[in-house]
C-alpha cells in the first residue's frame, strides 16, 4: 500500500532551516524557551519563503498548504515544512491528513 507513503500533492516540498538545533526541531515547543517573539518571527519567515518559492515557480497554484509534522507523527526527527499544492492533492493527503499542523495555526 503506497497511501501515506507517496507525496500528498502533485506538488509536494519541503523547507527546513539551517538551525538544526534541538529547541527547533519540533515546532510544539517553539516559544517555550524565552523566544516567543523570535519564534514567531522565524515562523513568518519560514512560511514567507515558501509562499515565495511557489509563487517564483509558475506551475503552482494559488492554493498552497503549509504544515508541520510534529514531533511524534513525523518519520523525520528535524523541523520541516511540507508545502502542498491543493489543487492537486492525491491520496496521501487525505490518509496523512491527521499530522498536517498548519503553520498559521502554530503562529496564531
């Protein structure tokens, strides 16, 4: 069964950060070390670049999804932002559709 396993878009990226650090990799404690602001701030940064590689790349649609794994529902131990295109989601999405966090939810 590749449900779940394949990408959940036909459109379907990741963005990490260069910080690999242990208080940002898991994005459900971000702010809980005396960094509320500059969580919030590496948060919008984060969520603008993506908004910007889609835009940058004419294929994608306008309707772009941003959303954390968190720690305890990801195969990957290290933040990451899956960008999804949803205009053309397959499957997976809906099968993996319980882990999406979305990043405006985090900043909210």
């Amino acid at each position: 069964e590749w449900r779940g396993k394949a990408c959940m878009s036909k459109r379907h990226g990741l963005l990490t950060t260069r910080d690999l650090s242990w208080h940002w990799f898991n994005v459900l404690v971000f702010g809980l070390f005396d960094n509320l602001e500059e969580a919030i701030s590496k948060l919008r940064a984060i969520k603008a670049a993506a908004l910007q590689f889609c835009a940058s790349h004419g294929e994608w649609s306008e309707h772009i999804g941003l959303y954390f794994h968190s720690y305890g529902h990801s195969s990957v131990n290290s933040l990451h932002l899956h960008v999804v295109d949803l205009d053309f989601t397959g499957p997976s999405y809906e099968a993996l559709k319980f882990k999406n966090l979305r990043i405006d939810d985090v900043i909210g």
